[in-house]
C-alpha cells in the first residue's frame, strides 16, 4: 500500500534511523500494519551483539513509533512538511517476548485508542512469523515545528 518513498513523506527519519520499510495495510483513523526487514547488514549488530545479533527493544519500540506516525499523519491529513512534527510522548505496558534477529521479518500493528488535543494513544504489537515478540501501549504528540 505505501512503499518506502510514500512512507518517507509522513516520517522525517532518514537512514540509518527510517525503521519502517512497507506499509501493508492502513485504514485511516483506526488502523495500520507495516514491516522492516532485519538484516545482518544493518550496522547495529556490529555492536549488539556481534556474536549473537539481537534487534534492539529500544528500536523495536521505536518502529512501532515510527508506524503510530504515519498512521497519525495520514489520519490528519498533513505531512511533516506542512510544519508539524509527530514527537515520542510516552510507552506504557512495554513487554518483549522474543528476540528479533536478522533473517526475520518484524510486522508492526497499530491501532488507535484515542486522540485529545494532539495527544495520540495506540495500541501497538511486533510480530515475527505471527508471534508477538513486543507490546505496547504508545503516545506520540502531534506538535508545530518551531
């Protein structure tokens, strides 16, 4: 449904911290699910850990971030660069149940929970191979730039 290009006019990240590559599903205003690709070239794993590559929580959590903003972005109908920027707020009820390793193929599910006053909740998952391996509760805050 988006492929890297689109999904680069909703987020401002760039290489090597654009964690989203396809956008496979996207129902404006409830729903989105996405994935990356988690390859040995990726240079994390030279230092995490370079005998036994693990894909970070942190950055498991920042994927599922990364979708919750696009979801968010194409929900109001603007982009980063109308001036607004969709920042990090909070994460609650965090749980990792398995380990991401290169080879695998994290899909991100997001829903929404609730929006006030530019404050967005989703419900957030990472799967592999349609196991959970994180969770989340994320808020992200639509805000101008500037």
């Amino acid at each position: 449904m988006m492929d890297v290009n689109e999904i680069r006019k909703y987020l401002p990240h760039r290489y090597p911290f654009l964690l989203i590559d396809r956008v496979t599903e996207l129902n404006v205003g409830e729903s989105i699910v996405a994935y990356k690709n988690i390859t040995i070239n990726e240079g994390i794993f030279e230092g995490h850990f370079p005998d036994y590559p693990v894909f970070p929580g942190v950055l498991i959590l920042e994927a599922m971030a990364q979708a919750c903003g696009v979801l968010g972005f194409k929900t109001m109908d603007k982009t980063p660069d109308d001036g607004s920027i969709y920042l990090y707020a909070g994460a609650d009820k965090v749980r990792f149940k398995r380990q991401v390793v290169p080879g695998d193929q994290m899909y991100i599910e997001a829903s929404v929970v609730s929006e006030k006053r530019g404050i967005w909740k989703f419900q957030c998952a990472a799967k592999v191979d349609g196991k959970i391996a994180a969770e989340a509760t994320i808020m992200c805050a639509d805000r101008a730039v500037g």
